[in-house]
C-alpha cells in the first residue's frame, strides 16, 4: 500500500478506492456525519476550483486527518458533479481532476509514472536503461496530436512504441484520466440523499453556469444560430467550451462547418481559446490555413459518411433530421428554415 499522501494526491487509484473500502465510512456516514463535515466542504471546494480554473486546487496533506479528508472529499465531488446534471460542468470537472493529477505526476519519478499509466490501460514500457515508451494506438488515441510537435511522423517509433518523455508521457495520462471520469460520470444516477445534503452548493452552481451560458449566449459569434447545430458540431463546440482537446478530425470538421456559416477567423478562433493546449499562433494558422486565409484552398466540413468514419458522429444523439440528411450544413440549414417558418 503506497503512503497516505500519494493516495489523497491521486484519488483515482485503485489503491485508494481499497483504502477507502477498508477503512473509510459508510456513504450515510460520509454524507450525515460530523466528522466529515470538512470533506464536504472540501469536495464543494474541488468544484468552485474545477469550474473557475480547471484545476480542482491543492490542499495542505501535511497531517493523516488532511489526507484522509483530501481522499474523501473526491467520490463526494463526484457524486454531487452527477447531481448538477449538466454536460459542461461534468466535462469541466473531469478536466478539473485530471489536470491536478497531471502536476502532480510531473514531479514523480518516472517508475510511478508509469504504473499509474498502466493502472489506466496505457500500454507503457519503462526500465531504468530505456526512456518510457507507449504503445501507437494509445498514443493516436489520447495524445493531443493537433499540434505538430505530437503528431505521428515527429516522434521515434520502435516496434509498434512511442518515445516519450516524462512531461509528455503525463500529458497522455492526463487525457486518458480526464476521459476515463467523462465516461465514469455519464450515466451514474443522482443520489436524493446528495441532492438534499447539498442542495444550496447545488443550486449555486446552476446558477453559475446558466449565467455563463447567457454570458456566451450573448457575445455575437457570426451568423451561429446554436439551436439550428447537428448533434456532431454541437458536441465538438461542447467540448471546445468545456477546455477539452478534440480530436484532430474534429477540430478541421468545426473550423470548416463555422467557416461555412461566414464565421471569422477570429471569432472561430476564441472558440477555441479555452484548449488545455491552447496556443494562439498555433491555432490561428491552423484555423487561417483550413478557411483559406493563408492557403489557396478553402477546405469543405466534411460529410455525415466521413464524419462517422472519423468517429465523432455521435450516431447516439442522431433525431429525424440527422437520418434524412447527408451532411451537417444540410441539417443545419433545414433546422434554420424550421425555426423561421415556426
């Protein structure tokens, strides 16, 4: 069993899911007892911190009560994130937790690294003599290769493993954790006991997205009507907004589908600006690049075939239109006509 503070520093841990198993309370207690009135608040904290900078904070481990309450306050923050009901918010908290994992691991030896990766599914290889490598298809999968310095033909493969270094390596467990708690959150059932118990932090918290949504309702972006968007751009956008990485695909589909609808450059280009990766030149030649600005060639949004080839057709949310339409402006446009004549 590793040490208290490792586990209160990464609450994902299998080890620390056994600790709490083995030595923590039972739900009621979590949620009714005075002795855990400090997680409570804590995991209340973990959220203001997620929404407001994508980071759930850091707290002082220096005694066993501060990790034990540190290692709590996690599936508390968890539970009531489900009870919020809201997408964005989940994608923000998930973003929230995986990118303080991620300062962590930087600071860890590359050993622990790595056996947090593999706790993760991450295919990695890692021995004293050799540097971490990881497996190409974990790589394609989670690494951010929107950016040159990521993509494929810029690093060395060997037999089937990528060569990574420490820094880049958390990078991927990062996005593989953000990821994985998406996931996790999805379709778990709110608890009425959490709803209850945190009713006011609950209600506060709605209220802060709903007025951040008005606030980005209200900002003028184009001729973007976001009711009229298919499901496939309105979860690309979703994810943007939420500081996710998209994938490369689906960055090129958003910049081209936006484009389409006569969007600048600029204003496609904020859109993205909350990319936990974001760099704005970077980003700016590769929007100015796909719209033609700097390149003899404006380049189409792709259509609904491609877009499921691609995987980010999210052929779940597919309604009536999206089955009578081969191609997002398509749907798009229909929409647009059937919000004017209504």
């Amino acid at each position: 069993m590793r040490e208290l503070p490792t586990l209160a520093r990464y609450p994902f841990l299998s080890e620390t899911r056994e600790y709490i198993k083995d030595h923590g309370p039972s739900i009621p207690e979590l949620l009714h007892g005075l002795p855990y009135e400090r997680a409570r608040l804590t995991s209340v904290e973990r959220l203001d911190n997620a929404l407001k900078t994508s980071d759930v904070g850091e707290r002082s481990l220096a005694t066993e009560a501060d990790c034990i309450m540190e290692i709590l306050s996690y599936p508390l923050a968890r539970m009531i994130t489900v009870c919020i009901n809201d997408p964005y918010f989940k994608r923000r908290y998930a973003l929230g937790e995986a990118y303080h994992a991620y300062q962590y691991l930087l600071t860890e030896p590359a050993s622990f690294l790595a056996s947090v990766a593999k706790e993760l599914d991450l295919h990695v290889r890692y021995t004293p003599e050799t540097r971490l490598q990881l497996f190409f298809k974990d790589y394609l999968r989670y690494a951010p290769t929107t950016y040159k310095e990521w993509k494929m033909v810029n690093r060395e493969l060997s037999a089937g493993y990528v060569a990574l270094s420490h820094k880049d390596l958390a990078r991927v467990v990062q996005e593989t954790l953000r990821a994985r708690i998406n996931t996790e959150l999805a379709d778990r059932p709110c608890d009425d006991d959490v709803t209850r118990i945190f009713a006011d932090d609950i209600r506060r918290l709605q209220t802060t997205l709903q007025q951040r949504q008005q606030r980005q309702d209200a900002v003028p972006v184009g001729k973007l009507h976001p009711s009229c968007l298919p499901p496939c751009m309105t979860d690309l956008l979703a994810a943007t907004q939420a500081g996710e990485n998209v994938p490369h695909m689906g960055r090129f589909a958003l910049v081209a589908f936006l484009n389409s609808l006569k969007l600048s450059p600029a204003d496609i280009q904020r859109l993205f600006s909350t990319a936990p990766d974001f760099e704005e030149e970077k980003t700016r030649y590769q929007i100015d690049h796909i719209t033609g600005a700097t390149s003899s060639t404006s380049y189409k949004c792709p259509g609904c075939d491609k877009m499921r080839t691609y995987g980010i057709c999210p052929t779940e949310k597919m309604d009536a239109l999206c089955q009578r339409t081969r191609h997002p402006l398509n749907y798009y446009s229909a929409k647009w006509r059937q919000e004017k004549h209504t």
